[in-house]
C-alpha cells in the first residue's frame, strides 16, 4: 500500500478539523490518503482511548482515508525523541507518501508545535538511507510537507477550495461525539457531558465554519482550509492559481 497524501495529527480530531475538507476533496479526485494520528487522546478531558479511536475510525472512513493509523507519542507530553522519530520513520516508509500534512508551529497547545517538529525531523530522516532498520523498506522522503491550521492564525500560503468538501468535513466531525458540539451542524446528540471543553462549546463550533468561511471568502469560494509552507511553491502553470469566484 502507498498513499498520494498522509496527514499526520497530533490528537485525534486535529487533522478533521483543520484539514478534513481537504483531505476528503483529494480522496473524492482519486488520490490514496491516509491519516496517522500521533496520540490515543488519552489526556483528553473527555472521551475513552476506546471511544476516540472508535471515532477517528468512524471519521477516517467519511473523509475517504484508505488508512487511518496510530502512533503512541504521549498525550500531553508529546514526545519527540529518537523513538518516536523511528515509529514515524517506519510508517513513512511503508506507506510512502508523496505529500504530508503536518501540524502548524508555535500554537495554542505545546503537543501541536512538538508535532510540528517531530513530523519534520521524521519527514527528512525517512530519506536517509543510514537511518532506521533495513525491514522497514527503502529510504522514502515525501516531496513536501504543508502545515495546516489550528488554534492560531497564521498568514496562509495557499488556501484550499473545500466548498465541494464540506459535507463529508460535517460528516467526520460528527463522528466525534465524546469530543465536539453535535449541534446543527454537525448534528443532534446535546446530551450535557462532563466537563464541558473548550472544543465542546457551541461557540467553538461557530469559530470553525466562521474561519472556513473567512478564508474561502478571500478566494471566492463558500469555505476554505488555509495551509502553510516553509518553501516556495512550484507551479507549472500559473493559469490554475486563478481564484474562482474573485474579480
Ligand atoms: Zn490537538
């Protein structure tokens, strides 16, 4: 099995939220994605390990991911050491992806900058051909690795039309019940769980379809998923950067 594209997430939840439009948009065009989240959610204020693998399965499968792994870095503490550099490297190679969607750096949460360093150094160590064991397969180092947003803003490099999108996004977040508000939309289960979070609030959800709206309105689009990269972009024809609905 290889993929076209793995996004890779700190926590359950994560990658859905920041980039499930654009992940479901790609898988809906053909391309083989996967999704590798780094923690079980086991620090989380809520939900099982259980329950939130249950739910990243549940959401993997709506976003059309062929793959949806887990890795055991520390909920919390996330950890960035050799270990898991390795865990990572091995998975990278099996699974040989073109394109990784990473974490951003710095944010709100210390596991997602911790992240953000752990799939980098992982990305490039993968293609060292001294690096890690021989049963892991050939040195693979992905072409590029774009950085999706979280809790804080940054100034997008490009930003992906997910308007066509939206609906298989709902219906991941949907799949989060222990996790994120299930109001309209996503949909009905209001029972009260303890404790209420930050990412459990009404309000929390309005934040998400508005900062998909903000970013899709300065392309022309009803929704889009704002990315970053620490390199320039090549472009083979300038014709296809052409915003849709601006004039
Ligand atoms: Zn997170």
């Amino acid at each position: 099995m290889t993929l076209d594209l793995l996004a890779i997430g700190p926590h359950p939840d994560d990658l859905e939220l920041a980039c499930g439009g654009t992940l479901a948009r790609v898988a809906k065009a053909g391309a083989r994605v996967g999704l590798l989240h780094l923690t079980r959610g086991e620090a989380g204020s809520r939900g099982s390990v259980e329950e939130r693998k249950r739910e990243a399965e549940c959401a993997g499968l709506a976003l059309g991911a062929e793959v949806v792994e887990f890795s055991d870095c520390g909920d919390g503490a996330l950890r960035t050491g050799e270990a898991e550099e390795d865990a990572l490297i091995e998975v990278l190679r099996r699974l040989r992806p073109e394109l990784v969607l990473g974490p951003p750096t710095p944010d709100r949460h210390p596991d997602h900058g911790r992240a953000h360093r752990l799939v980098e150094a992982a990305c490039f160590y993968a293609g060292l051909a001294r690096r890690g064991r021989p049963e892991w397969g050939e040195p693979h180092r992905p072409a590029a690795v774009f950085h999706y947003m979280l809790h804080d803003a940054f100034e997008p490099r490009f930003i992906v039309d997910v308007t066509e999108s939206w609906n298989e996004k709902m219906a991941a977040l949907a799949c989060y019940e222990s996790q994120l508000y299930q109001g309209s939309p996503p949909r009905g289960d209001l029972r009260p769980r303890q404790p209420e979070t930050k990412v459990s609030s009404p309000e929390y959800w309005l934040a998400v379809e508005g900062r998909a709206r903000h970013y899709g309105l300065l392309i022309g689009a009803e929704f889009g998923e704002p990315f970053a990269s620490r390199l320039p972009l090549a472009v083979s024809d300038p014709l296809s950067l052409l915003p849709g609905g601006l004039r």
